[in-house]
C-alpha cells in the first residue's frame, strides 16, 4: 500500500489521528480526562484549514474532545478487528453529519472535494469530514492499518502506512524502548 496520508485527499484520517493522540490523555497523563484541553492544541491540529481557524472558538473545545473519544473507540475497534462494530459507530456518525460532497475553490484557484456540507457547523464538518476518512478506509478494506501502540507507557493510535502493514508501534522511539526493555529483561534472566 503507497499512501501518503499527509496529501489533501486524506485529511480525515490524518486528523482523526490528531484529534485522539493530542486532544484526549493518554497512559502517561493517566486515563481520565483531567482538566481541559488547551485551547492552542486545538488550533494546530485544525491550522492547514484557515476557515476553520476563523470560526474555532473556545467553547468547541469539549465538543472536539467528545469527538475524539467516539474516534478513539472507532479506531481502537478497527485495530482489533471488529469491523462490524465500528461500521456501526461510523455509521451513527455519518447520519448524524451527513458526509455530503461538494466542490469548492480555493484562494489559489484549485478546486477541493469536500465531504460535509459547505454550511456545515464546525463540529458537525469535521465529524463528516473525519468520519467519511475513516468509513472509506473501512470501505477499501484497509482497516486492519489502524492500530494502538503496543508499548507499554503509550497508547497513541495510528495508520499503518509500511508496505507490509505489520506495524506494532506508533513511532520509531516507542519501537526502540520497547526492543530496548526487552533486551535488558532478557539481561537480567540470563545473570
């Protein structure tokens, strides 16, 4: 599989992803939401869409958080595979905020597909926006990429973009210190 899910086409995964690793906590902040989400998180995750910087305000804060749970539950079903489930959940979301396409054209003249109404709510465009990414994904039977990190102090959640699509691990670094703690396991048994 050759995606690259930083191009324009794939904007729904990719902040789907955002929207879960950074707006919600993870095993190192403990596993209940404990105070609020910065609202300049909030800002980086949504700052390549300038429309959507312009209408954030600070009170959409909680209701991005919901969302990120519903995402997280979806994703985190998808990597254990139970498909069925999380259609059901994408499916709920998707007749809650109709993913209607439409044609619109930038500042610099070229035309996007967008999947949500043009006058959607903020919320509601990003939740069709992030769930068509995730159904399409579902749709091309590409689901069993998404995946939680197997390390033991993380549970950040990805797409699995490697060739083989065996990937166990959300970064590079998670990889090492879990390759790492086994080695000195390993270690300290044969001592």
């Amino acid at each position: 599989m050759n995606v690259d899910i930083d191009s324009y086409e794939f904007t729904g995964i990719r902040i789907s992803l955002s929207f879960v690793n950074q707006l919600l906590p993870g095993k190192l902040q403990g596993n209940e939401f404990k105070g609020k989400v910065d609202f300049s998180t909030l800002t980086d995750i949504l700052s390549e869409d300038p429309g959507s910087l312009q209408r954030l305000e600070e009170n959409h804060v909680e209701e991005f958080v919901s969302l990120a749970k519903v995402l997280r539950e979806i994703i985190v079903l998808l990597g254990k595979g139970e498909v069925s489930t999380s259609a059901q959940k994408l499916n709920a979301l998707m007749s809650e905020c109709p993913a209607t396409p439409s044609l619109e054209c930038d500042e610099n003249g070229h035309w996007h597909l967008h999947h949500h109404p043009l006058d959607a709510g903020l919320i509601a465009m990003w939740t069709a926006i992030c769930a068509e990414g995730l159904a399409r994904m579902v749709g091309e039977q590409h689901y069993h990429r998404f995946g939680v990190c197997e390390a033991v102090e993380c549970d950040r959640v990805f797409f699995d973009t490697s060739r083989n699509g065996r990937r166990r691990f959300c970064s590079v670094s998670c990889q090492n210190r879990t390759k790492i703690a086994a080695f000195r396991l390993r270690n300290s048994k044969n001592k």
